[in-house]
C-alpha cells in the first residue's frame, strides 16, 4: 500500500500491539496506556515513516522504546545484562525433553518470570511469528544478536520450565 493511511496501516495491528504491551508490563492499564502512547508517537511520526518499509517492525520498535523509557522500562533495562549474563550460563538439564508436556499456564508462568529482553523476543519470534530481519529492526540489534538473544531466551525458559515440573507445580 503505497499511499496507506496512518489508520489503514496501524489499525490491524491494534491487538497484536496491545498484547506485546500487556506482557511486557504485565498490567492492564500500564498496557493501554502505553499502546495509547505508541499510537500518538506513531501519529506523530507517520509523516517521516517511509513508504515501502516494514510498518509493523517500526511501530513494534515504537512500543517498545516507548516502554524503555517509561519507568518501568528503565528499571527493568537497568538489571537486563546481569540477567543475560547469568541466564546465558544455565546449562540445560537432561529433562527437557519433559518441557514438552507442560501445560499452557506453567509456560505463561515462566514466561512472564524471564527478563523482559528474553520475553519480548520469544513473543515476537514465537507468537507474532516474526521474521529474524524484522525482529532486529523491532529491537534495533543485528540479526545474529537476534538469533543468539534468541537462544539463550529459549534456554532460561527450558530451565524455568524444568524448576517448575521438578517443584511440582505442574498440572501433569
């Protein structure tokens, strides 16, 4: 769409943008507020979005800057790469094979448990089926960080899972 509308492009992703809000904040309201937000800045910004390019990754990156600079954002991103670091170190445990059988609320528990570098990327790869090269521009990071961020993103969930159904908390 060449000569889309700012509603026309923005619109249909009302949903998909409102449910990455709500798991980054994990809160209703902050959620709304914060897409609220995005779609001003995007308003706001449209003239200088570029015709042609992928409007999705760059209204993505707007929700999400908008949430680094919120304060929650900046008390989350101020612990981010200790957390990496110490994530990145967990070695898988023969078990997860098991990690397969765990039902949906132990996987939105551990979700919502991870760092929010590591959960933002998982939604976006995994449930907004996003691209590599469009998850880079989303987060503004080269495609190889997104691959390894990737990785390590899959690997603490596999350990949370695995603490869990250990811990007996699971509904198998």
């Amino acid at each position: 769409m060449p000569d889309a509308t700012f509603e026309e492009l923005s619109m249909p992703l009302f949903d998909q943008l409102y449910n990455f809000a709500h798991w980054l904040t994990q809160d209703k309201s902050e959620a709304e507020d914060l897409v609220q937000e995005t779609y001003t800045k995007a308003l706001r910004g449209f003239s200088g979005f570029q015709a042609g390019t992928n409007f999705r990754a760059w209204i993505f990156r707007i929700l999400r800057n908008t949430f680094l600079t919120s304060r929650t954002g900046l008390k989350v991103a101020s612990h981010v790469e200790e957390e990496i670091e110490t994530l990145a170190s967990v070695d898988p445990s023969p078990e997860a094979v098991l990690i397969g059988k765990a039902n949906r609320g132990m996987v939105r528990q551990a979700l919502e448990e991870l760092s929010v570098p590591f959960r933002e990327i998982l939604l976006l790869c995994e449930v907004e089926e996003m691209a590599y090269d469009e998850i880079a521009q989303v987060l503004a990071i080269p495609v190889g960080t997104v691959m390894s961020r990737l990785h390590r993103a899959r690997k603490a969930l596999r350990t949370l899972l695995l603490e869990k159904f250990k811990g007996g908390s699971h509904g198998l």
